[in-house]
C-alpha cells in the first residue's frame, strides 16, 4: 500500500511503525520544550511552524498543528500532563484546547513526538504540509528504541549518561509565530529576596 506521495506504508498485526522514504520509524518529528507564548494561538489561521535549518537554501519549515501523536505539557517544576493526538486537529489543536481547559494555567512549555512527518508538499509560503500516515508497520526492536527515546526527550532523566537517539526522527526547532516578552533584570531585581 502507498500513501499520496508514493511512500510505501504498510501493516502487519504487532506493528506500530510507520514507513518513511523506505526506513522504519515510530516518530517522524519531534520538538523539544517549545514555548506556549511563542505560537500566536488567536491568529485565524495559526500555525505551529519548526525549522531545520537556518541558512538560505537549507532552512526547511513545517507546519505541525495538524500532525498526530503524543504531547507533553510542562510547568516550572517538570512534566504537567501527558496527552495523546490522534484526530485531524492533531497535536496543535489538542494543545490550543488545553490553553482554555482545565489545564490552562498549569503549563507554560511543551514537547511534540509526531508519528506523522513534512511531505514533499509546501503551502503558499513555501511551508512544508505534514503528511498523515493511514497505517504503521512494527518492527519491535524499533519500536522498543524510540519508545525509550521519547521518555529520555520528554523526561531529561539525570542518571541517563548517554541519550538513546529515534531511529530516524528529526528534531524541529520552534519557530515563534507571536512576539516574545522578555524580561530585564531591572524588571525583576526587585523581587529578590536579599
């Protein structure tokens, strides 16, 4: 079986690995402790835009708001909530619901492991549209990695000496579609504690 861009995607019972330009893989992309204040989440039409690379020619950005997988939220002291996103609003729509539930106020960062991954396909920006994978095929030894790799990225444990790496997962790095705020320490020196 093929998906729309002519990558092979298959399933066999046990499996939960996608194909991606013929090499197995659980996640596709992922990003690391993103800032909720950098995504303009009232814009009409939003986006949750990473980046690999910088320089002109190599700089490729993707839009992951409607990509599917797992999330993690954090507050100031570790991990807050864990969630899964597996419908058409994907990661991003999942994440804006949580900026007005219950959870609103309880986090302020987020990680992203995608199972779906950048298409060959770009929108009029030139920002590359995520494909959705119908279906995965499991192989159990990559399955086991990338599982152990997505606990190390979301969870930075202190005894891990060495990071286990996705098989072939790329990170993104967060592209801030809103104005930061930052603060000086003129602002803050006053709430020192002498």
């Amino acid at each position: 079986m093929e998906i729309g861009n002519g990558r092979p995607l298959g399933f066999r019972v046990g499996s939960v690995v996608a194909q991606q330009k013929g090499a197995a893989l659980i996640i596709g992309s992922y990003g690391r402790f993103w800032d909720r204040d950098q995504v303009d989440w009232a814009a009409r039409s939003w986006r949750l835009l990473g980046r690999r690379g910088i320089n002109r020619g190599t700089i490729r950005l993707a839009d992951f708001r409607r990509a599917r997988g797992v999330y993690v939220l954090y507050n100031e002291v570790g991990v807050y909530y864990v969630g899964l996103a597996s419908s058409n609003q994907g990661i991003g729509g999942r994440l804006k619901d949580h900026l007005a539930d219950e959870h609103g106020a309880g986090w302020s960062r987020f990680s992203w492991f995608s199972f779906d991954g950048p298409g060959e396909a770009q929108d009029a920006d030139g920002v590359f549209i995520i494909d959705q994978y119908d279906s995965v095929d499991l192989d159990a030894p990559v399955l086991i990695r990338d599982l152990e790799a997505l606990l190390q990225a979301a969870m930075q444990p202190f005894a891990n000496k060495s990071a286990t790496k996705f098989a072939e997962g790329d990170e993104w790095i967060q592209v801030a579609t809103a104005t930061p705020e930052f603060r000086t320490f003129e602002q803050l020196k006053d709430r020192l504690v002498p």
